[in-house]
C-alpha cells in the first residue's frame, strides 16, 4: 500500500538544502520559495524511499549516485516551460523599436555585427524565435554578422536546442506560415532549417559565472525571460551586473513581463513601451 506520509519541510532543512544549492549552483532560492521546494523535492523522496528533507540532503552529500542525483535536483527546482513567441509584446518591441534603432547606430559606425544572448535559454525556442524576428524584419541584410547564443545551466536542455527539433505546445503560439518557412517535418515533429539554424549558437553555462559568457564579443541584447522568478535578491543582483559587464553601450535588457529589477542593480534606465517595459543600461 502507498504510504501517506508527507514530508513536511522543516526552516533548518530548507535553509541545508538552500546552501548545497548555492554551493553546487551558485543561486540562492528566494525564502518565499520554500513551498515550492517541498512540492518539487517530495516526489524525489518517495521514489528514492526517503523519510525526511534531512535523509535526502544526506543523500545529495554522500550518495554514490551524488552527481546523477545534482543534475536531478537541478532540473527539479529550475524550471524549464518555454515555447516560441512567448510574451508578444516584448517581442513587438524588439521589432517595432529596439531593432530599428540599433540597425542605424551600426549602420553608422560601419559596424555591421549584431550578438545577442537568449541567458536561460532552455530548450531554445526563444533562441530561434528570434532569429526568425531578425530574418522576417528584413533590417539585417545577408552582409551582416549576426549571432544569437543560447546559455543554459541544464545539459539535457542544451542538447535539445541543439538538435532543434520541436513538437505540440512548443508551436502554441507560432505563426503557421512560419513553421512552414523555418521548420521541416521529421518523424519526431519539427526540425529548425539551416536558414535559421546558422544565426544561432548554444552553451552550457551559469549565468552567474562571468566565464560563461563570451568575453570576445559585446553582447547588444540580452533576454533573460522567466529566469529570476526563483531566485533571492542577491543572486538576480550578480547575474544582471554579470549582463551589465558584458553588454556594450546602449545595450538592452529584456526581462519576463512579471520580473523587475529595480530594486536589484542601478546599471540600467527603466523605458516604458506599451505592453512592455525593457531596460537600457546606462552610459
Ligand atoms: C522557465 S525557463 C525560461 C526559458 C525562456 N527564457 C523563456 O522565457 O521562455 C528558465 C531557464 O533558466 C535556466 N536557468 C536557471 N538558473 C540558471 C542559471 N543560474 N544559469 C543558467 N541558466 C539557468 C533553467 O535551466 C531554465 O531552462
């Protein structure tokens, strides 16, 4: 018979497993976020046939498994929900405006080279929504240099932007003629074309370790959508002064529609559109 004990989550446990992840990932979890850590962790405990949040912290010290079982609690309490083009209206804002502008600042100073980053990329549909953004509007010509980077700390999502072949809800939103123009049908879905394929690059990287970045290169946007909604103040502060450091002038941030950083960094200027709010670092 099933058991029906409920592990509760004692404010000692809570606060264990929130140092191994910060020690193991870097991020500290939001104390508001305890709940959520009990909801994702209990159904680990039972399949593992642990009793308390203590027994499964002793687990992730000193099981054999160790490692298997830190990727496992990293894709538990990260989430990875994506699908292409997510949150319509920061996405007009990119086209109507952001775009525009920075095709004539480059325009002007003979420097036809366009770096985006997609920071908390996932399985990559944000990455190939906007290169079909950049394709469709016609502002960046076949001369241009143009590179969209993935970064995600999830191996196994990383994989799959890679290989970039997408089914069902991924497409939720997705204009069909343009399925028909950037995907070609495969046995498992959709496979990403070439076309779209050769703007774009993918790394495995934690957006709070400066090293993850490319340092050769100036990043113009950056779009870390539904990626801080788990984590505390301190830890949203070092990723965006990590985006600030690699960001050239005038360089945009694009937030999730819920996320803010306000309180968090003194980097970048607030500029309202309608629908969207997007952030400009300052000179
Ligand atoms: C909800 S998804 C967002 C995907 C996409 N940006 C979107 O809005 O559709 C959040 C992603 O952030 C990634 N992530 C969380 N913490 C991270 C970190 N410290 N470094 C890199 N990626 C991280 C997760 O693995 C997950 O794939």
């Amino acid at each position: 018979m099933e058991s029906l004990h409920k592990p509760q989550l004692r404010p000692e446990e809570f606060r264990l497993i929130n140092e191994f992840v910060s020690g193991e990932f870097g991020f500290i979890l939001d104390e508001s976020r305890a709940g959520f850590l009990s909801s994702k962790l209990a159904p680990r405990l039972t399949e593992l046939r642990l009793e308390t949040f203590s027994d499964y912290y002793a687990h992730l010290k000193f099981s054999p498994h160790f490692s298997e079982e830190h990727k496992k609690l990293l894709s538990l309490i990260t989430n990875n929900e994506t699908y292409f083009f997510r949150e319509e209206a920061q996405l007009s804002v990119l086209n109507a405006h952001v775009l525009p502008e920075l095709k004539e600042k480059k325009s002007r100073s003979q420097d036809k080279k366009i770096r985006i980053i997609s920071a908390g990329c996932s399985s990559g549909e944000e990455v190939y929504t906007l290169a079909m953004i950049l394709l469709e509007s016609s502002h960046f010509l076949w001369d241009w240099d143009v590179c969209i980077t993935g970064i995600d700390i999830d191996t196994e999502m990383i994989a799959r932007a890679v290989s970039g072949i997408y089914s069902g809800r991924a497409f939720q939103t997705t204009p069909p003629h343009l399925i028909e123009r950037y995907f070609s049908k495969c046995d498992e879905g959709y496979q990403v074309k070439s076309s779209l394929k050769r703007l774009t690059s993918f790394k495995v990287g934690n957006l709070l370790r400066q090293e993850s970045f490319d340092s050769k290169d100036t990043a113009d946007i950056i779009f870390c959508r539904n990626v801080f909604i788990y984590f505390s103040e301190d830890t949203t502060k070092k990723i965006v002064e990590n985006f600030a450091r690699v960001m050239g002038k005038d360089g945009h941030l694009f937030l999730g529609h819920s996320e803010s950083i306000s309180g968090a960094s003194s980097r970048y200027l607030q500029v309202r559109y309608p629908g969207a709010i997007i952030y400009r670092k300052r000179d």
